[in-house]
C-alpha cells in the first residue's frame, strides 16, 4: 500500500513538473509573438521624436492619446472605412456563396474527371500570386474595370479560394447522407436541401472561413494598390501609406501605427468573439472524412 501512494504521488510531481514546464514555454512564446503588438500601441502613443528615443520606452510618458484623432482627421479615413466595409462585405458573401457551392459539388456529385479536377484545383495552391499578377491585370484592363471596385469583389465569385473549397468538402463529406436521402424522400428541392439541410450541418467552418476572408479583405493592400487610383477610392490600407512620407517628408510612425492598430482591432474582435466556431471548424475539417 506504501508503495503505491509513493509511486502515485511520485507520477503527479512529474506531472505538475511536466505542466509547469508546459505553460512556461506557452508563456514565453505568447510574449514573443505579441511583442510586435506591443510596440505597436506603444509607438502609436508617443510622440514622433520619442520613437527615436534611446534606449527605447516601452511606456509612453505622456501617452499621446490625441494622435488617435490627429491620424483619423489627417486623411478622409472615414471615407477610406466605408470603402472597406463595402469591398468586405461583398468579397466574404460572394466568397462563401461561390465556394460552398463548389465545395457541395465535390462533396456529393460523381462526374467525368471529379478527382483529376479536384486535384488541379488544390495544385493551384502552388502557384505564387505574382506569377497571375500581370496576366489578371491585362484582364481587367481588357474589360474596362481599372480604378474600379469590381477587381476587388468580382474575382471572390470565382471561388478563388482552393483552401477554402478543400474545408467546406471535407465537413460536407463528414455529414451523413441519410440527411439528403431524407430530403429527396420528401420531395425538397435541390436549393432547400442545400440551403436548410446542409449548410447549418457546416456553420463552424463557414464562420472560420468568414474569420478568414474578411481579414484577407480587409487587410490587403495590394489589390487596392494596383487597381484603385482614386483617392476617394481609397481602403484602410492605402490612407495608412501616405504617413509613410515622401522625399522631403518624414514618415509619421505614430500616426501610421495609430490606423494599423484600427485595422487590427475588428479581425482580433472578430476572431475572439467566434473563437469557439473558429477552432471547431478548424479541427473538425481535418478528421471528417
């Protein structure tokens, strides 16, 4: 009996070392990874001469927290977060809509060639952006759509995304068919079946997938910078690069972190508030099968 409490307690010291040993290393990578973060919203609290200051501060005295105004009001940011929102919204419904239907497609169709396609599709993943940059560009020059939104929202009706595609097929393929053999007993149409049966059995992975394209949306940068030429045309991110300066301009750090600390708040508040979602539709795509 001595001897089994003395080998019980002897696993659960090693297990609380193991643990402990655990949560330092948890700890410490989380503090290096969110350094950036920090010096983020300590450079957007400084003045432009303390940036330079050394040794550097992590907390600003004083905390300048007018330069959150003074960055808002130095360019038409409001007309810049409207822009955004308007390419989001649009890019992440056209995205969902068009992928979830090619994702059913594969999921639950037999025709000529379906793995050969769906293989080529997944290749795709590939191919460096860069390598269609100039050839996509012709395209919508071709078609009169430069300075416009529309090569902005219009390539997400494409299903553009193969990653994307590749979850949605694999929860579509973890729901049980005796849900559409149901359905096709009753008499529901094919556009019921989809709508009411099969896209609530996947709601985690698209509110993962939403997470996803509205940060890809409304963080990007090049796609605005090379279609859009209007200033009032302008995203989030393009009204950031002017505190970048020019040649007889210096760059406003502080302004600029100001506007990218803004852009990173509804991707963090997005992600926290769907966190459950996110990490089911994550986890559970990679086991259904």
């Amino acid at each position: 009996m001595g001897n089994s409490i003395a080998v019980f307690q002897s696993k659960r010291k090693r297990r609380i070392l193991v643990d402990i040993i655990v949560y330092i290393v948890l700890v410490s990578i989380s503090v290096i990874v969110l350094i950036p973060l920090f010096w983020m919203i300590s450079t957007a609290l400084k003045s432009n001469a303390d940036i330079y200051a050394w040794p550097p501060e992590w907390i600003p005295r004083p905390a300048h927290w007018e330069n959150f105004r003074n960055a808002w009001n130095a360019m038409p940011f409001n007309t810049y977060l409207l822009n955004s929102l308007f390419i989001v919204v649009l890019g992440v419904v056209a995205e969902i809509i068009s992928e979830t239907v090619v994702a059913y497609g594969f999921a639950r169709y037999n025709f000529p060639g379906k793995n050969i396609i769906f293989v080529i599709l997944l290749s795709t993943m590939m191919l460096p952006a860069h390598v269609t940059l100039i050839p996509t560009y012709i395209i919508w020059n071709r078609l009169g759509l430069l300075g416009e939104f529309d090569p902005l929202v219009l390539r997400a009706w494409t299903a553009w995304g193969p990653f994307y595609i590749f979850l949605m097929r694999q929860f579509f393929m973890g729901v049980p068919k005796e849900l559409d053999d149901a359905a096709d007993i009753d008499g529901a149409p094919l556009a019921q079946k989809f709508l009411k049966i099969m896209l609530p059995q996947i709601r985690p992975i698209i509110i993962a997938i939403s997470i996803f394209a509205f940060r890809g949306y409304f963080n990007e940068f090049q796609g605005p910078l090379i279609y859009l030429s209007d200033k009032q045309k302008y995203t989030m991110t393009l009204g950031m690069y002017f505190f970048m300066g020019g040649v007889n301009e210096a760059p406003k750090w502080n302004y600029l972190m100001v506007i990218a600390l803004i852009i990173t708040l509804p991707s963090l508040i997005l992600y926290f508030s769907a966190q459950k979602y996110f990490i089911e539709g994550i986890t559970f795509s990679g086991i259904k099968n």
